[in-house]
C-alpha cells in the first residue's frame, strides 16, 4: 500500500524552515513542530506579539537574513502544517509524542528530519546556581524576546563568539557591561588566525565587536579562568576570577551572564537509535549522519546545529539538503547541481568550523579541576565530590552508571545542563580519556512535561 503522510519536521529554526520551503516547493506539506510560539530558532528569535522593535535592533548585522528566513516561512504556511507550541518529547516505532495545549497527542510519521538545534554549554563552578546567574543564551533571550537585560552591571565569562555578541548586545542595548572575561588564551586566537580569516565576515564581525567593546572603555581578558560568584541577600553580588598572569581578581555585579561554546540537542537522534560517534573537534558526542543529512536508521534526517555545531547559514543549507534527500528517498527529481553546491558549501564551514573550536577551546581543565564543594547536578543537587566518590569507591566506569548511583543527570533537565562537565569530572577522576566513559543516553520526556498531560 502507497504511504503518502505528509513529512515532519521537529524544528522551526533555520534548518527546519529551509527543509519545510524545499518540500513545501516539491508539493508536499509537511508537518513542521516547534515548541516555540513563532519560527525562527534561537539565532532568528521573533519578539512576541505587541513588541515593535525595529529588526535591526534585534538582529544587527544578521536583520537582512532574518528577515528572509521569517518571510519565507511566512510564505509557505498556507502549503505547511505548522503546529507551534509543540514540545516533541518522545520519539519511537514510528511515532512522536507531541505536548500541546497541555495534552500530549501523537503524530506518527512515515520520514522525519530532526532539527532541534542545540543549547549552551556550561561548566558549574561555585555560586553559578546563585539568582542572577544565567547563560549567555538566557541573557540574549531576555534581551531578543522581552527586551529585558539580567541586571545593570553585568560581568560576561566563558568563551565563544556568542560571548562577544551577547556582551555587545547588552552594552549597545545601555546595560553597563562590566567586563567580558574569555577563558581562552589569546595564543589560541592568535594560532587559529589563518583559519578564521578564511572565514571573511564572521570573522570581520567578531572582530566588531570586540573593538566596539574595548572603545567603550569594557575590559575584555583573555584566559581568566573563573573561582567563584559571591552572593550577599540570596543574588550575585561578585564575580571572583583568576587573570592570565594568575593574580585573583574580584568584580562586583548584579549579574553574571556565562557559557562555552554550544552543546547540539541529540536527545531525539538517540531515542530514534541512531548511532553516535565522538567528535573531538567538538567534544562532544553526535549523532551519525552523511553530509545529506541521511542516518543509518532509514527515514529519519538531521539537519542544522542538532547534528553538530556550524552555525545559521550552515542550518539553512543542511535543512535544504536534508529535504532534498527525503525527497530523493521518495522517488522525486532533485536537481543534482544544487545538491552539488550545497554540499560543497556545508564542507566549506566543517573546515571553518576547526578554526573556531581552535581560536576558543572547550576549557576542559576547568571541569576537570572543580572544586569537590561545587554543585554540579543542580536538578538533583549533586556535587563535584559525590561523583567523584562514585567513580572510586562506588567503581562507577561509565556515566550512566555513575548517573544511577549519584543520580547526578536524573532531574527535569536530564542531563543536558550538567552532562558536558559531569562526564569530565568523571573521566578525570577515572584517569581515562571524556571518550571513555560514555555519554548520558537520551531519555523521554526529552525536556519536562505536566504528569498530567500523559496520566
Ligand atoms: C540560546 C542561543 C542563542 C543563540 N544566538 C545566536 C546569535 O545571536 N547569533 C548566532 O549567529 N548564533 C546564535 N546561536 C546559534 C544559532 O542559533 C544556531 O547556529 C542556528 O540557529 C542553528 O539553527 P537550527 O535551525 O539548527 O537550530 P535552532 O535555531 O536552534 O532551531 C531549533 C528549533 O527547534 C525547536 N525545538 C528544539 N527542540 C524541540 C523539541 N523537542 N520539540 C519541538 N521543538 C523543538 C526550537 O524551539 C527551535 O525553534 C544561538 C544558539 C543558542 C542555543
């Protein structure tokens, strides 16, 4: 018998929406689920209904491709069946459980592209779960979506180009931006030089920022690594750091916004038993896919920043070459030119991508020297100490054997938060390399849900 279901489509951010145009284009309608309330994704976050902020004040350099990616989208929702507000939380035998309106419904497929995006990447350190405290994705949220700041005097730390965006986000928004703190050494930029000019504008935008900072009088240091926040009256009252030269420092604040780098949201990938391999550019685990974005389990695709960290204009293509391939698997004409072009652009930011991962390392000693003190599981409120107790005394080899022991990774979050440092404490205590002690298995729900909506 014919199957003909419409495609789905998890995911509205620039992957999502370019796969639903090409289908869309093709003659099939699919069903595209975003838990947000509008497409867009976290780089093209629409504000809500009622905000007017003009589109430059928003997106800044990036308003003449977000106003693309939401026009086009707009474009195809009377060809598409778009369900916002749809949290997919379980995926398996062909079918996704899907939260709306505070029920969960079930939307079975027959071919699916999965295109969650991804998240950012933390390391605990003492004082982080003070009020005050958020990522850099969390400050920019507040900023893009409600027009609010995290506080008045605000410190950034961590590392990645997203540290320099949100720190000049805010400072050009008015908040008073104390100082922006990377982890990383300059020597590390300075060495990744020749591969991030290869990376023409984003490379020339980073730059931006950086001298729009400095020129107002912001501190901007390389190398820090951080000691603690310090609280007075239940918030963040100061950031304690420690300089490249080593020389403890303190700052005081009301806020601190911080992250390294981005983490990809896999937890649908590895509920549909795809096989993940370690990815040491990255440092993380990803799911396996080709550069198509075909898996192993036939029928379902990846696409964009949820199969690996590259980028928006990486998440339009990969999200157009996946609804090709879909379309291809179904027996459609493809145009085999454009499938070539845009293959050879994905391979072209893989290698820009090195570049990056190069000039701001993932500072694994941080997570592996944590304090024994530190929350590191802040859902189940497990230490540092208590993990490392399991991996000696306990014989814990693997995460999700630590995981059951400590219950560190148990809670609403699942892991996502805590998992990146957890299994680098772990591994370090164990004396083996982050690859070898697993990595936490994706369960459902994959993001919290109402008990009420499945009893
Ligand atoms: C918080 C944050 C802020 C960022 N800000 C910037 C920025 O300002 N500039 C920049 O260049 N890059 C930024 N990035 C990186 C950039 O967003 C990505 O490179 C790009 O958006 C990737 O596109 P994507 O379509 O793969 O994923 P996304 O844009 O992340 O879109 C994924 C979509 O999937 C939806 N989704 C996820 N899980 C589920 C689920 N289980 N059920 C239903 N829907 C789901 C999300 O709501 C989202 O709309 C940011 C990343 C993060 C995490």
């Amino acid at each position: 018998m014919m199957d003909d279901r419409p495609p789905v489509i998890v995911g509205a951010g620039p992957a999502g929406s370019c796969a639903a145009a090409t289908l869309a284009a093709a003659g099939l309608a699919p069903i595209v689920l975003d838990e947000a309330p509008a497409s867009g994704g976290q780089i093209y976050r629409r504000a809500p209904a009622g905000f007017t902020r003009p589109y430059r004040a928003l997106y800044g350099f990036e308003a003449a491709k977000a106003r693309r990616v939401h026009d086009a989208f707009d474009g195809i929702k009377g060809s598409i069946d778009y369900r916002p507000d749809t949290l997919v939380w379980d995926l398996r035998h062909g079918a996704l459980q899907c939260l709306t309106g505070g029920r969960s419904r079930e939307v079975p497929y027959r071919d699916v592209i999965l295109a969650p995006g991804a998240r950012d990447r933390i390391i605990p350190f003492p004082g982080w779960t003070l009020p005050g405290v958020y990522t850099l994705g969390g400050a920019q949220i507040a900023l893009k979506h409600q027009g609010c700041a995290i506080g008045r005097r605000v410190v950034f730390m961590g590392t990645g180009p997203l540290l320099y965006l949100v720190a000049w986000q805010y400072a050009k928004a008015g908040a008073d931006v104390t100082a922006v703190l990377d982890t990383a050494p300059f020597a590390a930029k300075r060495r990744a030089l020749p591969g991030l000019l290869r990376g023409g504008s984003t490379f020339a935008k980073g730059l931006w920022y950086v001298a729009g900072l400095r020129a107002r009088g912001i501190v901007v240091a390389n190398g820090v690594r951080p000691v603690a926040a310090e609280g007075k009256d239940a918030a963040v009252s100061a950031l304690v750091y420690r300089d490249a030269a080593g020389t403890e420092r303190r700052l005081a604040c009301d806020a601190i916004a911080f992250g390294f780098g981005l983490s990809s949201e896999t937890q649908l990938a590895d509920l549909a038993e795809i096989p993940f391999t370690w990815d040491p550019v990255q440092q993380q685990f990803l799911p396996e896919r080709d550069l198509a974005g075909r898996t192993s389990v036939p029928r379902v695709y990846l696409a964009g920043d949820g199969s690996g960290i590259a980028g928006a204009d990486a998440a339009e293509l990969a999200g157009e070459r996946a609804a090709l391939a879909l379309l291809e698997d179904r027996g459609h004409e493809v145009d085999k030119r454009r499938v070539a072009g845009l293959e050879r652009a994905l391979r072209r930011i893989a290698g820009l991508r090195v570049a990056f991962e190069a000039a701001f390392p993932f500072p694994v000693d941080i997570a592996a020297g944590m304090s024994d003190e530190t929350v590191l599981c802040r859902c189940e409120g497990v230490t540092a100490g208590e993990l490392r107790h399991a991996a000696g005394a306990l014989e814990a080899g693997e995460i999700n054997r630590a995981k059951a022991f400590t219950r560190c990774g148990m809670g609403r979050c699942q892991g996502r938060v805590c998992g990146p440092a957890a299994a680098i404490v772990l591994a370090a205590a164990l004396g083996v390399p982050r690859e070898g002690i697993g990595r936490l298995r994706g369960q459902p729900p994959v993001k919290p849900i109402p008990m009420a909506a499945v009893s």
